[in-house]
C-alpha cells in the first residue's frame, strides 16, 4: 500500500504543472544565465587590470673584489627598487573611465538576460496556445465523428448519397490530420521550453497565467532602453578616457638604490617623468577616443531611430490582430455558436438534418481553431515588441531580478 501512495506521490511530482513565473525565476540557475554573469565577471576583471600598477622590481647585486696592490679586498653589493606608475597624474579620470566601462559590461549583461526572460516567456505562450490547439482539435474531432457515424446510419437508410458520405469523411480525415499536427506541434514547444529552461523538467504548463490580450501597449521612454543605457556608460569612458590622454604628464618612474663599495656607501634616488603629450601615440590615442565617442553617438541615434520605428510596425500589427481576434470573438463566434444551437435543436426535433447540424459544426470548429491561430500570432508579435522595445514583463513580475 506504502508503495503504491509513493508511487503516485511521484508520478503526480513528475507531471507538476509549472507557471511562467516559476520558470523564470529558475532561470537564474540556467546554464545561460551562468554563461552570461562569468562572461561579465572576465570583462570585468580585464577592465580592472588597466588600473592596476605593476609591483616594484628589486634588483640586488653582488661583486668579490681582488686587487693586487691592495689588502683590502673584499665583498660589493648594490640592492635597488624601482617601478614605473601609469596615469598617475590623470587617475581620477581612469577610474572614472574603469567605472563607466563596469557598468557598461554589468548593463550588457542585464539586457543579455532580459531578453533571455522574454524569449523564455514567449516560449511558454506558444505552449499554451499549442496546448489549447491541441485540445480543441481533439474535442472537435471527437464531436465530428460521433456525426459522422449519424451519416453513416442515414446513407444506409438512403437519407444521404454516398457522395455526400464520402465528401463529409474526407473533412473529417482532414480534421484528424490537424489534430495529429497540433499535438505534434504542441511535443515540439514544449521541448524548446524545456531545452531552454534547462534548470528544470518540464512534462507540463499551467497556462492560467498567459497575458490577457490588449490592443495597446504602453512603450518605456527610448532613454531607458537597456542598450541605449550601455552606450551612455560607452560615452561616458570614453570621455573619461579623452581626459586620461589629455594630461600633460602621464606616467611616473621611481628608482632607489643602496650600495656598499668596500670602504664607500651610496644612496641613490632617480624619478623620470616623459612628456607624454609630446608623443606621437598620445595624439593617435586621443583621436581615438574622440572618433570613438563620435560613433557612440551615432550609434545611440540609430537604434533610438531602430527601435522606434520597429516598435511602431510591430504596435501596428498588434493592433490588427487584436481587432481580428475581438470580432472573432465578439460576432462570428457567438453567430456560429447559436447556429450551432439552432441546427442541433432542428436535427433533435426533426426538422433538420444531420448534414445541417455538420456543417454548423464544422463551421463552429472552424473558428475555434482560426481564433486560436489568430492568438498565437498576436502572442509572437507582441513578444517581440517586448524584446524590441525592452518592455518589462508587468505586474506580478516586479521582483524578478
């Protein structure tokens, strides 16, 4: 008996129905999102390096003298530490620049997982609509071919040809047919989810949660579009980075030194300090910031334009396609659904035949299946204007980080 309760326990364990929000948040643990924070932590420590001086070099030397007119002969030594030190003079304005350049890669990778969110999200939706597809189709082809043996019955009464027999078989073969593709279409995303969403196994979606369908989408101002925050920090280094180039005195070189030389001790102390603003390299660098940020602004200024005018396309084809789905909705499905009603009363009451009752069948079935179709597609465009636009999921989903 123990056995058989476990046994249950794990097979309704294993068929756990998983909600969108609870496959977001085991995102954090993908393979993707690992994938995505190192690549950033590496960028990260590389940028660091440029700040970091290199350690003193010590230097130590050892000589035996011998002089044949002498008795004094003996040990001489010399110990020595020296470094070189870059941009101390402008370090102000390089940790500025490494700064920037942090939180551009910290950016980068905020919308690298974002957008990883919403095609996730996006996935889960094409599920559900397959989902539904699927048991719509089933129940619809379930309800035709118990018709369909009616059909049969009244061709052998001679009530129908068998032209008509055959014509009505061959829908429902058709039917049938498009049932076996939407359950295959059904296996086929709901193994992308599961491919994605590596952290977890999913056998099974909710599906209450999908978004309620709107004709408008409320953009965010283009300023507070992850990508456009990322080339904001660019500049921002890349000014910085002018600055460091701009100095006059760029780098530093100390050196002290001790030495004993049998019966003399010297001390020693050297600083050098090159004009780099008189280098050739230093112009050549500068330059290139200056192109740089330069580039950065037109680059700002096309993906603004980008993502305004996409954004502007993809609300367009929303909107159509929220229209078409409420008029489904709204008129031809509930004048399909009381002709339905009305067929099936006359075929009960004998007034109508079965032939009728099919076709308004059919017809019904029909729409079902295009409104679906019609919400899918509303479903794929709006999640890329999502991605597009870097639009946040909404409510509910404030705390996903």
């Amino acid at each position: 008996m123990k056995l058989k309760i476990l046994l249950a326990i794990s097979i309704a364990w294993s068929l756990q129905a998983y909600d969108l929000k609870e496959i977001i948040n085991s995102l954090h643990t993908s393979k993707k999102a690992k994938e995505i924070n190192e690549k950033s932590f590496a960028d990260i420590a590389s940028i660091a390096l440029e700040q970091a001086y290199e350690a003193p070099e010590l230097g130590v030397g050892l000589t035996e003298v011998k002089l044949d007119d002498r008795s004094d002969n003996g040990l001489e030594y010399s110990v020595g530490i020296s470094q070189s030190i870059a941009q101390p003079f402008a370090s102000q304005s390089k940790r500025r620049a490494i700064v920037a350049m942090t939180n551009s890669i910290k950016q980068e990778a905020k919308h690298e997982f974002h957008i990883f969110v919403l095609h996730t999200a996006s996935l889960y939706h094409d599920v559900c609509i397959a989902k539904e597809l699927q048991e719509q189709a089933n129940v619809l082809y379930q309800d035709q071919e118990k018709m369909f043996q009616q059909l049969e019955h009244s061709y052998k009464l001679g009530e129908i040809s068998k032209k008509s027999l055959l014509l009505n078989k061959l829908e429902l073969k058709k039917l049938e047919q498009k049932t076996s593709t939407y359950k295959r279409a059904y296996e086929i995303d709901l193994h992308s989810l599961e491919a994605e969403v590596d952290s977890l196994e999913i056998k099974e979606v909710n599906c209450d949660d999908v978004f309620e369908i709107k004709r408008d989408i409320e953009l965010t101002p283009l300023e507070e579009h992850g990508e456009v925050k990322k080339i904001e920090f660019e500049k921002d280094a890349s000014a910085s980075y002018l600055s460091v180039y701009d100095s006059m005195f760029q780098g530093i070189a100390y050196e002290l030194s001790y030495e004993r030389e049998l019966d003399a001790k010297r001390y020693g102390f050297g600083l050098s300090i090159p004009l780099s603003s008189l280098s050739e390299s230093n112009e050549i660098a500068k330059k290139e910031y200056l192109h740089k940020n330069a580039a950065l602004n037109f680059e700002k200024d096309t993906l603004m334009q980008g993502v305004k005018s996409r954004s502007a396309s993809l609300q367009v084809k929303i909107q159509t396609l929220y229209d078409e789905y409420m008029l489904v909705e709204n008129e031809i499905l509930p004048l399909n659904r009381e002709l339905l009603r009305l067929s099936k009363l006359a075929y009960l009451e004998g007034e109508g035949s079965a032939m009728e009752f099919l076709y308004a069948s059919r017809s019904y079935s029909e729409y079902i299946i295009e409104i679906l179709q019609i919400k899918k597609d509303y479903y794929n465009q709006l999640f890329e204007l999502y991605k597009i636009a870097d639009l946040e999921l909404g409510e509910g989903y404030e705390n996903i980080k």
